[in-house]
C-alpha cells in the first residue's frame, strides 16, 4: 500500500508533535482509498488523554466528532497518527499490540533528532508490522 500525506498535513502534524513534546501527540487521519493508494485528505489533531511520553490513548469524544466529521465529508477513516518524542519512527512492541485495525495506516513521527524528523507509516496484521510507502506530496 502506498501512503500520500499532503506537505501542510505532515507540518500540523509535526508543528503540534513539536508544541506536545516530550509527551506522545496523536490524531487520525482520513480520506480515500483508490488503486492501491491511501490518500490522506484531513488530518485530526487530538488529545492524548494519557499525558505520558510512552503511548497514548485518543479522547473519546474527540474520536467521535472527527469520525462523524469524516462521515459528513464523505471521507473514509484511514488510520491514525502519534509521535514518539524520544525513539525512533517505528513501531514499539505497544504500538502493535494495540493495533486492533488491520485495515488501518498507522503513522508514527519520531522527534528523536528535532532537527531531521522521521514520519514512516506502517501496516499491523497478526502481530508483524511492515513499512508502508509513504510520499509527502505538493498541498
């Protein structure tokens, strides 16, 4: 599967990663499923309700709006997003256990080195994560 983030999503979600720091940001994404190509069209920017720098877990009723916000804009949920503030972009042995979608995009920004992040996006089926290819276009 291949990925698409638009440059002005990968910034917000790097800008609110940077403003969470040192504590795990996270939001979902959505848009649209074609040819083999996961097009992100919206970014959702949530709360982690757990405040720590080791996972994360999304407001419920943040959750709820986005999706019905999805629904009204004829979007498909895709997956969703966080950062690891302090380890590299991939996922943690906690990220893939609580990957119950296997359906979903799961997008992890590392912070590891502020200067040069790493955003990778991964599939989780039956416990083995795979990198996905992911390309930040024009938008």
């Amino acid at each position: 599967m291949k990925v698409t983030i638009r440059k002005s999503d990968y910034e917000r979600i790097l800008e609110h990663a940077r403003r969470e720091a040192p504590l795990e940001a996270c939001g979902l994404i959505a848009g649209q499923d074609h040819d083999g190509i996961r097009e992100i069209r919206k970014v959702y920017i949530l709360t982690n309700i757990d405040h720590t720098s080791e996972h994360f877990s999304l407001d419920p009723g943040e959750q709820l709006a986005a999706v019905m916000d999805m629904r009204k804009a004829g979007l498909k949920p895709l997956g969703n997003w966080h950062s690891h503030p302090a380890s590299p972009s991939r996922s943690s042995e906690e990220d893939i256990r609580l990957a119950f979608d296997h359906t979903a995009s799961y997008l992890i920004l590392s912070l590891m080195d502020d200067a040069h992040p790493v955003l990778h996006s991964f599939h989780v089926e039956k416990g083995v994560s795979e990198a996905e290819e992911l390309e930040i276009v024009q938008g």
